[in-house]
C-alpha cells in the first residue's frame, strides 16, 4: 500500500506511535549506555586495585632479590598483606598458582591450600584453570572473566566479573572480582521509570493527537463535500470554515476558485455561442479555400511541365557546349603544338643561316688564301727559273774548268735537276690552286644564293609564326567563349534545377494546402459539432 492512500488520521497517528518508538528507542540506548558506563567503571576499579597488588608484590619480590630478606619471606609477607587488604563492603584478593591452587583468599584460610581446577562456575566455566593459564601462557597483561557465582549465603547465583593479573617471577595470579546485580537493577529501576515517563508522554501525545486531528480531518471533510458537490456540476455550495491557518486559506481558495468557475461558465456560455457562429464562417470560407488550392495545384503542375521541358533543352545545350569546348581544347592544343614546331622550324633556319654566312665568309678566306698562295707560288717558279740558269752556268763554268771542276759539275747537275723538278712541282700545284679557286668561287656564289634563301625562308617563317600566333590567340578567345558558353548554362541548369526544385516543393505545398483545406472544413464542421456540444454541458452546471 503506497503512504499516499493513506488517510491524514491515519498519517497522524502513524506519526505520534513513530514518535514514541523513537523516544522508546532513544530511552533503550541510553539505558544500554548506562550500564555499559556503569560496568566499564567497575572492570576499571577492580583492575586498578589488582594492578596495585601487583606493585605490591614487585616490591617484595625486589627486597628478596637484593638480599634485604629471603623469597621465601617476601612471599610471606606479601601473601599477608593480600590477605589482609580489603575494599567496598566485601571486596577481597585470592591468589592461585599455574596448578589453580588456591595460595591465598582475604578471611577463609579454609580455601588456601586446596585446588580450583576442576571447579565450575554456576554458567559451567572452569574459571579457575582459565585464570592460572595466564601463569602458563607467560601472559604479561591481566585479564576479564565474566561469570555466574553463588554468594555466601545467598540461593540464586549472580553475575560477577573477575580481573585478574599473573606475577610470573613468583609463578602467582593475583585477582579480585565484583557482583554486578546490583548495575543490573539499577538499570532496571531507570527503565521502568522511563517506561512509566513514556506513557505518560504518550497518552499526552495521544490526547493532542486526538484533539489535532479533529481541527484537521472535519474542515478537510467539509472541503470534500464541496469539492464532491463541484464534481457533479453543482456550484452553489460554499466552505464555511475560513479561520485563519492553512486549511481555512485553503477553504477560501475553493470558495474563490467556484466563484471563478461560475464567472467562466458564463464567460464560456457566451463564448460557445460565438464559436459556433465562426466556426460556420470558417467551414465556409474553408470550402472556398479549397476550390482555389486545387485551382493553383493545377498550375503548379504546368509550370512543373514548362520547366522540365526548358530543363531538357538546357541539357542539350550544355552537352553540344560542353563537347564544343572540349573540340575547341583540341584545336588549341594543336595550333600551340603546331606554333611550337614553328618556333623550332625557325630557329633551325636561324641556325642555319648563320652556319651558311660562317661557311661563305670562310670560303672568302679560303679564296684570299688560294691568291696569295698563287703568288707564292709564282715567286717560287721565277726562283726555280733562275736556279736553273745558275746551274747551267755554274756546268759551264765547271767544263772550263777541267778536271779540277768535275764536282762542282756534278753539284750544278743537281741543282739543276732539283729546279727542274721544282717547277713541274709548282706547275703542278698551280693548277691545282686555280682549280681550288674556280671550286671556291662556285662554292661562294652558291653559298651566297644559300644566304638569301635562308634569309627568305626566315622572313616566311616569321611570318606563318606571327600568324600562326594570331590563330593561337584567336583559338584562345574562342576557348573562352565557349567555356563561358558553358559555364553559363550550367549556371542555368542549376537555376533551372533550383526552379523545379521549388515548384516541385510548391506542388508538395500546394497539395498540402488542399489537404489542410479539407481537414480545416472538417474540422470546422467539427469544431461547429463541439460548439453545440459544449452548449449543452454548460447547461448542466447549476450557478
């Protein structure tokens, strides 16, 4: 069940109980508190005053180890003087040894001398054997035992807690121990007189409750009953509770709130009438709507048939510039190549004019040469005239002279014949110089026309260049233009495309608009049905 079905009694009254369990439990925890302070406080007392006993026998225990009497003495006395000290009204020490024999117990010398190990507590511990394994154990540090013992005297065993502390160098355990019942109703008798606190407090609770609830739950019954009178259209009935708190504002809040209710009933009366009058108009002026959205769905599907028609066109056009343009980069291409291969074919003609001007000026000095070697070689003919006429007079002077002569005869022989050979030599190489100079003439005159036909070829090929240039630049334009061409009716294709983009949306929307149309004619009508029926639940409500 969700705590929001509940009743606001029964919330109130589940929240006073909360309220006392709280403080119960609050109580409880104290109560634990004090007995744990008032038990903590007794394991403290009682571990002090063994912790001194033990002090005690450290000191006997000294005086033996430094000679001033013998072990045997110091523990003498020292039993004597645990048997002899007393606390509280029938507080006491007992010392056993590792075997639980009982060395000392306060007044009952009746129990010195005998053994505890095999006695259990009334809870069925061996406390005794557990207290001398402290001996054994060679534990430095006391400790607790909590258990049930019988006092002198007494029929019911109460719960007692025992410290406990060994004295290894005299194999001793010293301890002391206290009843607790005493804390156990102590603690009781602040529980009950808790108890009796909290029902006190609680029949109060319970009586202011009571009262409270009363001042809550029938002002919220009287504000049901006319809220419930609300439900079933009957807005006549007021809140008479209108104190000043929380439920009398809310009792106001109703009274204003049906005093507002009943003015917009008559505010919604008039307003139904009206809206059934518009909603009349509007079913008209909707139908006559509809009549013109299906007029200009009509039109929007010419314009869509116009534009894909002009669409297509473009299409072709931009095909036919687009395969214009590609031709025209052909033709570029080619005029550039061809204008290149120009520019080479010139420039070998340049090259090869200046290696016919070298050749004809080389011929020239070849020609300049042959001349002069011609003179040489005159001179050199009149030399070997003359050497011959020498010769022939030195023989004849030789014959003069006899036999004395012979020699020189034979030397002017020589040289003789030496000239004679020179000039057929030279005869020789003057006709072949005159050959060479009738070649090199040939050669010049030739190479000469080879100047001018090379300078022609060069004037005709600057000239194709320079035309060929104009093509190339006038190619370049007509690239241009047909790439513009291009550009432009891509350009259109684009804008034609955007333009059946937006008449194909503004069919959607013209389509959209007639549907709207019709669902604003239907709903019109509907609207003027709900008019009616509004009408009809206003005349419901009684005012």
């Amino acid at each position: 069940m969700r705590v929001s079905s509940w009743s606001v009694r029964t919330r109130l009254f589940i929240l006073i109980t909360m309220s006392l369990l709280a403080m119960a439990t609050l109580e409880t925890l104290n109560i634990s508190h004090q007995y744990q302070d008032a038990l903590q406080f007794r394991e403290e007392q009682i571990q002090q005053l063994v912790q001194a006993s033990v002090g005690q026998l450290e000191y006997y225990h000294q005086q033996a180890q430094s000679g001033v009497m013998s072990p045997e003495d110091a523990k003498a006395i020292a039993l004597d003087v645990l048997n002899r000290q007393f606390f509280g009204n029938d507080g006491y020490f007992f010392v056993v040894d590792q075997d639980a024999v009982m060395i000392g117990h306060g007044e009952r010398p009746d129990v010195r001398g005998k053994s505890f190990a095999s006695t259990l507590s009334e809870d069925g511990i061996a406390i005794f054997a557990n207290m001398a394994a402290l001996i054994k154990n060679r534990q430095q540090d006391g400790d607790f035992f909590n258990y049930k013992w019988k006092p002198a005297g007494a029929t019911k065993p109460e719960a007692k807690v025992s410290y406990v502390q060994a004295f290894q160098p005299w194999g001793w355990a010293v301890g002391t121990g206290v009843y607790i019942s005493d804390i156990e109703q102590t603690v009781v008798s602040s529980a009950l007189s808790s108890l009796i606190g909290l029902c006190v407090v609680g029949v109060l609770l319970a009586v202011i409750a009571i009262v409270i609830i009363r001042s809550i739950v029938r002002p919220l019954h009287e504000i049901e009953s006319v809220i419930d009178s609300m439900a079933d259209a009957n807005l006549s009935h007021r809140v008479t509770y209108v104190e000043d708190n929380e439920l009398g504002h809310m009792g106001r809040s109703v009274n204003k709130m049906l005093e507002n209710m009943v003015s917009l009933i008559h505010q919604l009366s008039s307003s139904a009438t009206q809206l059934h009058g518009s909603a009349q108009q509007l079913s008209t002026a909707s139908l006559q709507t509809h009549k013109g959205s299906g007029a200009q769905v009509n039109l929007t599907h010419q314009i869509r048939n116009g534009v894909d028609s002009m669409l297509t066109t473009i299409d072709s056009i931009c095909k036919q510039s687009a395969e214009s343009s590609a031709l025209g980069r052909d033709v570029n291409v080619r005029v550039h190549q061809s204008s290149e291969q120009l520019n080479a074919s010139q420039q070998m003609v340049e090259n090869l004019l200046g290696a016919v001007s070298t050749t004809a000026n080389s011929l020239r000095s070849l020609e300049k040469d042959t001349v002069e070697i011609s003179a040489v070689m005159v001179e050199i003919e009149s030399i070997s005239e003359q050497t011959n006429l020498l010769a022939l007079n030195a023989a004849i002077e030789a014959a003069r002279a006899g036999e004395s002569g012979r020699g020189f005869a034979v030397v002017a022989d020589e040289v003789r014949n030496l000239a004679s050979r020179t000039r057929s030599s030279t005869e020789v190489v003057r006709k072949s110089i005159e050959q060479l100079q009738t070649s090199v003439d040939s050669a010049v005159v030739a190479m000469e026309q080879s100047v001018d036909e090379a300078e022609k070829a060069r004037t005709l090929t600057e000239q194709a260049n320079g035309e060929l240039a104009g093509s190339a630049k006038d190619m370049t334009t007509i690239q241009s233009m047909i790439e513009d061409i291009s550009q432009i009716t891509e350009e259109q294709t684009v804008v034609a495309r955007d333009i059946e983009t937006q008449v194909t949306a503004i069919m959607g929307v013209s389509d959209e608009v007639n549907e709207a149309t019709e669902l604003v004619a239907s709903n019109a009508e509907q609207l003027s049905q709900l008019a009616e029926t509004l009408q009809s639940q206003i005349r419901h409500f009684s005012v």
